[in-house]
C-alpha cells in the first residue's frame, strides 16, 4: 500500500475459528452475518435478515437471506494465518467463565524460529492476470505462489461471495476526509488481477469484498471488475466482533 496507509492484520481470536477455548462466538463467520445485516445498501437488495447456516454438509452457503445464499472466504494467506495461529497469545474460558491466557504453540526453546509469511495484496499487486493463471497450474511454486494459489481456488467457488481480508488499515496523519476513498483506490489496485480472474471464471455469480477501516467495517461490492463501496458499517453494530476484539485488549 501507500506509506502513509498502515495496515495490520486483525489478531487470531477475531479470524481463527475456534482459537478461544470454550467461547462458542469464536467464529468470523457469525460477524460476517452481522455485517451483512447492518449494511443498508444489502439490505436493499435482500430484505430478509442473512441467516448463519449450520450444516452445510451438502455444500450450502454458509448464510441465506430467503433463497439468496452467500459463502464467506477468508482471503489471507494460509502463511499468515500459520504465523498468527502459532504466535499469538492463546486464551480459553474455563469452567467458572474466566478469561485465561497462555503462551502460543511456538516452541519456547526456539527463540530465533522465524516463519515467512505472504501479506497477500502486495502478492496480488504484483501479479497480472496471466501470471495468476500460470500459478494456478503451476507445481514448482514459490510460498507465495502457494499462497496466491490457494487464494485463486477460492475464488473458483461456485457461489455468491463475500471475500474478507482480515486486516485493520488506518492511516499516518489520521483519519483523512478522502480516507475511504484512498483506501478504495489501494484496494482496487492490489486486487483487481484477481477480480478479473474470478470474473472470467464465474460472471454468473455475485461478488462482495470487506476489509477493516479503523474500527469500522468497509464494503464493497464488485461491478465490471472495479470496487464499489456499498457501506461503511461501524464495528460495533457487529457485536460478535467487538466481543473477540476484547481478546487483543486483555493481551495489551
């Protein structure tokens, strides 16, 4: 991104399922449907409230508005979640309902482990359409080609979709009138190969894309292969991702 736009990913309770020990909440898919249901511009188009959806053992959407169903895709890099998952602080809520941190996974002993992680928009940014399709054919793939592969088999998925990269932008000088609208413009330049490839492939289906814009939520909707800002949501109109936000307060 530009220097004066920041950007950190979002910590491991609010993106891994089931990170927190025994906090049923721990799924970014249940404040997916909260955000959904707060934006205007969605519930325009379907009125109905978007229902989480369970089971999904024969390959239902993971939420419905009436008929209309819609699949969440996380969209870091399998490499970056590895490194959160690992390296975070971890809690779980025992038995009397207390909050209990722990150290991480990563071996107390191996101080100087480093794991390489792909921040995907970068990966994206410098990848044109013909270099996306040669990647996701490839075999002998670099990790970030890995990790861009993965990424491209997503947006293969045979559904509507609503595309969430985990991260929380913010910028140097503050938060800017134009603010929006520069971070719209960085987006559409990182990810716009990979819209076209998911374009090409499936025209038939929706697309939808959110990030985090300080505490708020941002999103876009793809049309002709640019990004369309639908909604600034606040944060705390998703109440699943204020309550897993609180995680990162009690580990700071």
């Amino acid at each position: 991104m530009k220097p004066e736009l920041m950007l950190r990913m979002l910590d491991a309770p609010v993106t891994v399922k089931n990170f927190v020990r025994n906090d049923p909440l721990c799924n970014y898919e249940f404040y997916m449907v909260e955000l959904l249901n707060h934006s205007p511009e969605m519930r325009k188009s379907h009125p109905e409230a978007f229902v989480w959806h369970e089971s999904q053992a024969h390959a239902e959407c993971d939420a419905y508005s009436g008929d209309y169903g819609i699949d969440f895709k996380l969209i870091a890099s399998q490499s970056s979640m590895k490194a959160s998952s690992l390296l975070s602080p971890r809690y779980q809520i025992d038995e009397n309902g207390y909050i209990v941190g722990y150290t991480g996974k990563r071996d107390p002993l191996n101080t100087e482990a480093e794991i390489t992680v792909t921040r995907m928009h970068a990966a994206l940014r410098r990848s044109s359409l013909d270099d996306l399709e040669r990647i996701r054919v490839g075999e002998s793939l670099q990790i970030y080609e890995k990790d861009i592969k993965v990424f491209l088999e997503k947006l293969e998925t045979g559904k509507n979709l609503l595309l969430f990269y985990p991260y929380e932008y913010r910028f140097l000088e503050g938060r800017p009138d134009d603010g929006v609208e520069r971070l719209t413009a960085a987006l559409q330049t990182s990810f716009e190969s990979a819209i076209r490839y998911r374009s090409k492939r499936l025209p038939q289906y929706e697309t939808y894309l959110t990030t985090v814009y300080y505490d708020d939520f941002v999103l876009f909707r793809v049309n002709d292969d640019r990004l369309l800002l639908m909604d600034v949501v606040p944060g705390y109109e998703c109440p699943t991702f204020e309550h897993l936000r609180r995680y990162d307060w009690i580990g700071r």
